[in-house]
C-alpha cells in the first residue's frame, strides 16, 4: 500500500542553511497537498515570497517528503 503524498516547508537563513519550518511547539509542519503547504508558506513569509516574484532568488520553498516503503535498513529492537 502506497503511504499518502506529504509536503513540509523550508526556509533559506541568511548563512545559506534551509532550516525546516516548525510551529510554536517544534514539531514539524506537514501538509497533506501542495497547495496547503504553499499557502502556509505565504501566511508565514509573505515579504519573502514576493521578494522571489519580483527580485530573483529564492529563500522559501515546498519540499515533497518522500517515503521509502522499501526501506531494508535494520530495524533496532525495541527495549522493554
């Protein structure tokens, strides 16, 4: 069974890093489409997404998380 499309946001800081986008408690923003996550973005950095319409560069970005349902790596064995 193929796991649901996921999308998370980035922001490029100004040493050049993207750093991940996370709400006020830490955890990681996730959004189920696209235009959910865009839409996010746009809320939070407005200045900077219009920045990228008209000066070039780009500072935000939509990033898809990928899953990997192969995944052959071992799993550890849980404690208890």
């Amino acid at each position: 069974m193929t796991a649901p499309q996921k999308f998370k946001i980035e922001v490029e800081a100004d040493n050049g890093l993207w750093h991940d986008v996370r709400d006020d408690k830490g955890a990681l923003l996730v959004f189920d489409d696209e235009a959910s996550a865009r839409a996010k973005l746009s809320e939070l950095y407005p200045i900077l997404v219009q920045m990228e319409k008209y000066a070039g560069g780009k500072r935000t970005r939509v990033i898809r998380i990928l899953v990997d349902e192969d995944d052959d790596w071992p799993k550890k064995p849980v404690a208890g």
